[in-house]
C-alpha cells in the first residue's frame, strides 16, 4: 500500500500538518527497515553452564525494531541462541563454544546465522573479562563486566544480490552487579551494551572510513564494482551496514542460589 493512501486511512482530513509529519516519519522508518544493516546475536557476558538460559531484549542501530533473544545452556560449554524480530527482521539462531574461562576472564567463540535483506553469517571471538571486587567494610561484593571481539562477517547475498565480506572489532560491557558475597551474585545486568564496526575492504581504503564525505568509489577501478548506494538507499557495501550498536535488557530478575544449610555433625 502507498504511503500517502495509508496516512488517510489512519488520520481525517482537517489535519494535514499532523499527516505530513507521520508520513515522513513512516517514510524514515519504512526506509531503514527494507534497506536493513546486517544484524548480530546478544550473547550472554558470563559463560552459561548446562541447563541454564538468558534472555532480553535488544535496541539497535542496525535492527531499527526491537528483538527478543534467549540463551540457553547446552553444556557447561556450548550455549544455543535464538533471535525474534518484529515481524522477522533480525531473526537468527547462533551457538556458543566456551574456549576457556577463569576468575577474570572467559574468551567464547559464536557462530551465527542472522535473517534480514542483508541475511549475514557471522564468526567472532569475545575476550570477556569479569571483575569482581568485594567491599569487606561493607560486607558487599561486585562484579563489572568489559569485553572485546574480533568479527568476520558475510552477507551472502544483500537487498541487491550482492556479496559482502567483511572483519573488524566490536567492544561491549555491563554495569556492575552487586551482591552479598561473590559467590552469590547474579548473573543478569540492568543492561548490556556493544559498538562495533566491520569493514569491507573491497569496497573502500579504511582511511577513507574518517572522512565524513559521500566515498566516491569511481574514483579508483579497483571500487568501481563496489557501489556504496542504489536507488538513493544504502548498498551492502555501504558503511552503514557495518555499523553496529545496540543495548539489551534483561527479562526477569536472576535469584542469588540459596546459602548451604548447616548440616549436623555427628560428634
């Protein structure tokens, strides 16, 4: 349906103004959900072990419309991930392999399969590191969580049928959590953020990524198939579609596991 009939349908008439911004606002939305950015997986900041989920909701630059996601524990090293959108942009489904963990850091390797006109495979590395400070005057511990990753990227086949292949690296964190020792922690944040950018060098020099100018990939024959727009939107190897941010929050509230009961010891 046209996007001027649709805009009489929902408003009468005596308001034109009051139209004409909806319209465009429907217009800027309209436009960023069909020509989509790729889309990526929440992972969940502490390794999940077996039996155990995770779940959100994401807001992100690339997505335009939030998502819902839910982690849950295969083994104490393999997590599974899914991914709903709204109606279905930015579905995907992605699985984690723990790599190796300690007290201060767990380093992950996820691979995901996103839905969306540039559907994209995605493979990163995280480096998470967790913090955990106790306060003994206070009787308090808390944990802060920063994490780094390293993405390869491939949008298959974009809005436009085209192949984009991209890499680069991406930062995220959580506030801290707080709890009455360290052990009993919880594992849920009041949210969880994460930027990052992936580059396709096929398409442009990286120096030209901080040049705030339109990259004119005439310019040298070896960008010439590698446009950065068609029909005025973005193409797959535009640097909007490597762009990433987004913010998740937490669905539910996680319980700290009950202290050990005393037991008695037969003297």
């Amino acid at each position: 349906m046209h996007i001027k009939s649709f805009t009489f349908l929902i408003l009468p008439v005596p308001f034109p103004n009051l139209k004409r911004m909806l319209r465009s606002h429907f217009t800027v939305v309209a436009i960023l959900v069909l020509t989509g950015c790729a889309t990526h997986p929440t992972i969940s900041p502490l390794p999940l072990g077996q039996g155990e989920s995770y779940a959100g909701y994401t807001l992100s630059a690339e997505n335009v419309l939030p998502l819902v996601y839910y982690r849950h524990g295969l083994t104490d090293t393999w997590d599974l991930g899914l991914r709903v959108g709204l109606p279905i942009y930015g579905t995907g489904v992605d699985i984690s392999r723990l790599l190796s963990t300690s007290e201060k850091r767990s380093d992950v390797l996820n691979l995901a399969y996103s839905f969306n006109p540039n559907h994209n495979v995605d493979l990163t590395y995280y480096r998470v590191k967790h913090k955990v400070k106790i306060n003994e005057k206070k009787g308090q511990a808390s944990r802060r969580i920063r994490y780094y990753g390293l993405r390869g990227m491939v949008i298959v086949s974009g809005m436009n049928g085209w192949r984009s292949n991209r890499f680069g690296i991406l930062f995220g964190g959580a506030p801290a959590v707080k709890g009455p020792d360290a052990e009993s922690l919880p594992r849920l944040h009041r949210y969880q953020w994460e930027i990052g950018y992936f580059h396709d060098f096929n398409s442009m020099p990286i120096t030209s990524l901080f040049n705030p100018a339109a990259f004119d990939h005439t310019q040298d024959e070896r960008y010439e198939d590698y446009p950065h727009s068609k029909g005025g939107l973005p193409s797959e190897y535009s640097r909007l579609t490597g762009l990433s941010f987004r913010i998740s929050f937490p669905l539910g509230r996680d319980k700290a596991p009950p202290a050990p009961e005393d037991e008695d010891v037969p003297e």
